[in-house]
C-alpha cells in the first residue's frame, strides 16, 4: 500500500511540474510586448516611442479645447469594437466652433503616418469626408451640429477611430 501511495503522489508531483513548466513557457513566451512606434519632433529628428494602448487625441480649435472619443481600434495584439461615431459621443460634451474654423490634431508623442477625416450628422444626413493637411481639418461651411470622425493609422498596422461632437451655429 505505501508503494502504491508513492507511485501515485510521484505521478501527481509530475502532472504538477508538467503543468507548471507549460504555463511558464507559455506566459514567458507570449508576444504581448506594446508596438514601438517611430515619432517624429518638431525639429525633424526621430525617436522611437513603446506605447501600450492607442494615443488619446486631444484637439483644438481656436480657443478651444476638444478631447475625442476613443472607438474602434487594433492596437498590437488588441481590438477593440466600439459603436459607430454618432454612438461613441452621445453624453460626452458638444464643442462650439466657427464654420469653416480649423481643428488642429495632437496626437501626444507619436504622429500617425496616415489620418482621415469624415464628419458624421446626427440628423441622418450624408456623411462627408474632410481634407486633412498637417494634422489640421476644416470643418465644413454649413452651421450645424455633427460629429466629426477620424481615422488614425500608425505605420506598424496598428489603427485607431476617434470622434467628437462639434455645433457650429452658435460660438
């Protein structure tokens, strides 16, 4: 019987360094490092900046400042599903600008190789796609409020959707 005994917690000591190692390697092994992406300063120098989740998009617009919605995104080995733009920024705040007014982009530390722009309208309206230029947009002539959406895209595949509500009939 005591034979028994041993064999048997021999084998369960076993199972337990098997299952110890394969989680081990597993966790140790595991590509979840954040993507490295190549920043560009102002003086035109590059700098290689780890980023562990999607940059916040913060804006201004004259005065103004404006802080987008973060959506949908691809972020190094995470995606995230968000709703459409006109969802994402039912109870944030509405910014009131200048028809026609630029709103200026700040990515934080790291650029986007590739931005664009489309505003979305609350009414059902068609949606319409806007000239970026330098991280800069102009919103569209007409005084209505809409939802101003942009698609930032990083050279490394990663990607992500950003929206906030603007009113332009009233400053």
């Amino acid at each position: 019987m005591n034979r028994y005994k041993s064999k048997k917690t021999l084998q369960i000591g076993s199972l337990i360094v098997c299952v110890s190692s394969a989680i081990l390697l597993t966790t140790a092994c595991s590509n979840d490092e954040p993507p490295n992406l190549s920043a560009v300063a102002s003086n035109g120098s590059h700098k290689t900046v780890t980023l562990k989740q999607p940059p916040e998009l913060g804006a201004s617009s004259g005065d103004t400042k404006i802080k987008f919605v973060t959506g949908s995104y691809n972020w190094g080995n995470t995606k995230a599903d968000s709703g459409d733009p006109l969802t994402l920024v039912q109870d944030k705040p509405i910014y009131r600008t200048e028809s026609s007014g630029q709103v200026e982009l700040n990515f934080g530390k790291t650029q986007p190789t590739k931005i664009r722009a489309k505003i979305w309208s609350p009414d059902g309206g068609p949606n319409q796609r806007l000239n970026v230029r330098e991280g800069i947009v102009v919103l569209p002539e007409e005084k209505k409020p809409y939802v101003l959406a942009v698609l930032a895209k990083w050279e490394n595949g990663n990607q992500v959707t950003y929206a906030a509500s603007f009113d332009t009939r009233t400053r």
